[in-house]
C-alpha cells in the first residue's frame, strides 16, 4: 500500500526504532509473551494502513501499544470459552541481554493499573500528560499510580522473597 506524501522509510524507521519498545510494554502490561509479539505484529500492520493518521498522534508507539492490547482483548474473548487457562504464564524470551528481566518480571506482578502506568511511562517514555490521555484519566492518577508503582517495585527488587516486610 502506497500513502501519499509518506515514505515507507519514515515508517520503516518509525518500526525499527519502536518494536522492541512496544512488545516489551505490551508483555509489561499483562500481554503473554508469545501473544504479545503476534498482537503488535499486527498493530504494525494496522499503523501502516492508516500510517498518515497514525504518524501525527501524540505517541505512535502508544498507539501501536494500544491496538495491539485491544487486539489481545479481542482474541480472548473470542476464545475465552474454548482455552483453558495455563498453570503458569508462559516465560519471558531472554534473547536481550541488555534488558532486566527482573523488572521486567516484577512489573508483572504490579496490579493492572500500575503495569498499564509503568509500560507506557518507561517502557515507551511517555510523558505524564500523555499516558493519562492514552489511558483516559487524570494527570495526577498517573502519578499517584506511578507512585504506589515504583515503591512496590523496590520493595520487591530489594526484598524479592518477601524477608524485610
């Protein structure tokens, strides 16, 4: 597909410069692993459709981040009466080296909220402003959400089996 006035370069680097950003909010923010590469997958393809529209938002990757959990949520539901949940979640792929599974393993246990939060905030680098409009709340929800984030996450970074509480 061909965009008038826009390069397949622009968004060849847009996806290059963004694709490991977006699984790695994506897994952060609750997505299964293996589920996750194949929803931002297809939300790469998505933003390519309709990349002149995608291309001005205030975050493209929050974008792609965003299809892609929508697309997740979808597949479930279609699904949800046809799977049996796992006993555990499937492991996080350890072909990064420079990447702390560890956080990226404790932002899995934050609650819903807090995951969404810290993804989009440090997984994509999105200013506050931008993640509350991403996620439909106030500013100050960000931060106080980010907040109760970050201290959970220390406290189970340097406490991981639980021995100072």
């Amino acid at each position: 597909m061909r965009h008038s006035g826009v390069s397949r370069e622009e968004f060849s680097d847009f996806y290059v410069g963004a694709k490991d950003r977006c699984l790695r909010a994506a897994i952060a923010g609750g997505m299964d692993p293996g589920r996750a590469e194949e929803a931002i997958a297809e939300a790469f393809a998505r933003a390519w459709s309709r990349w002149p529209t995608v291309r001005l938002s205030s975050s493209p990757a929050a974008w792609v981040v965003r299809t892609a959990i929508n697309a997740d949520i979808s597949w479930w539901r279609k699904r949800r009466r046809e799977l049996t949940v796992p006993d555990a979640p499937e492991p996080l792929p350890h072909d990064d080296p420079g990447f702390d599974h560890d956080l990226l393993e404790a932002v899995r246990r934050l609650p819903p909220r807090q995951r969404q939060v810290v993804a989009l905030r440090y997984f994509l680098d999105l200013d506050a402003e931008t993640t509350a409009r991403e996620l439909g709340v106030a500013r100050g929800t960000v931060s106080a959400t980010l907040h109760h984030a970050l201290k959970t996450l220390r406290l189970q970074l340097t406490d991981p089996e639980g021995m100072l509480s």
